[in-house]
C-alpha cells in the first residue's frame, strides 16, 4: 500500500466516527432519567437535612433547659427557695418580679432573657416552682417541643417521663 492510501484509510475512519459522535444528542428519555434521579436524589439530602434540624433543635431545647437549670439551682442557692409560680423564670433574669426588698436588693442575674424566655420552638417555657412529677422539694421545668402539644413524645421535660406518664398538666 502506498502512503496516500493509508492516509486515506485512517483519515476516513476517523472523520467518521468523529461524525458519529459529534452527530448523537441524548434523547429525551435519556433527560427524564437524568432528571428523576436528580429529583431522587434532592430528596433524599431534603428529608435528611430535616432530620438533622429537627435533632438541632431538640439538642438546643436541652442545653437551653440545663441552663434554666443552673440558674434556677443558683437561685435556690442564694434565696433558699426556688422562684414562685408567680415570678416564674423571668426571676432569674428580670429583677422587677422579686417582689420580696430583702431579696430584690440582693439579686443579681442568673441567666439572660434570650436564653431563657422561649425554646428553639418560639414557645416560653413551663415552669413549676414545687414538681408534680417525684421530688417535690424541687421543680418542673419543660418545653411542648416543636408541636406545641403537651403530654406528647417530642417534649423535653426536666423530668423522666415514665414518671407519672404525662405531660406537664399531669395527665
């Protein structure tokens, strides 16, 4: 074979499938499988990016409430009491409530009004100054969780909730 003929023979198969390639688009069944497995896959990264706020928040609910905690028990450590139902948290951060002077005189804060006021939920939280649910000789504090609904299994309560088995109305 001479040069020119080999030339030819290679240079025509490569044009051609070059041809072939260039020429071929996808089909439109091609896009729609293309398209439900990206749909698929958002999905699935959607349900469990909800997943992970919902556990960030409840994660929020109880470092929050251990907070509460601290300073209800800082409270009780200065006054030797907790605050009334009356007075409720905001004792723990607005000294208006203390209606005692004795004690008004001597209060300091014991937790700021944003960590304390309301949960991750937008919701104040339930204070019990004597707790219904074991030891009396302290507290209830809870959360209604994200549905807001009392005696259900998303609240996040300063107590074991076998105990008794309800909510904060102590059904």
């Amino acid at each position: 074979m001479n040069e020119s003929m080999e030339r030819r023979r290679w240079s025509g198969r490569g044009l051609s499938a070059v041809r072939r390639g260039a020429s071929r688009g996808f089909t439109i069944l091609e896009v729609l499988i293309v398209i439900a497995i990206i749909a698929a896959l958002a999905t699935v990264v959607v349900l469990n990016l909800r997943g992970s706020q919902e556990d960030a928040d409840r994660g929020i609910a109880t470092a929050k409430m251990e907070s509460l905690k601290q300073g209800l028990e800082l409270f009780y450590n200065k006054y030797k009491r907790y605050p009334t139902d009356e007075e409720g948290l905001a004792a723990l951060w607005d000294k208006t409530v203390i209606l005692e002077e004795e004690e008004s005189a001597k209060w300091v804060k014991f937790v700021d009004q944003d960590k304390g006021e309301k949960d991750p939920w937008g919701t104040p939280w339930g204070y019990r100054q004597r707790s219904e649910h074991g030891d009396e000789s302290t507290f209830d504090l809870w959360s209604y969780g994200p549905d807001r609904q009392d005696g259900t299994d998303d609240d996040v309560t300063s107590w074991k909730k076998d105990t008794m088995g309800a909510g904060p109305g102590g059904r």
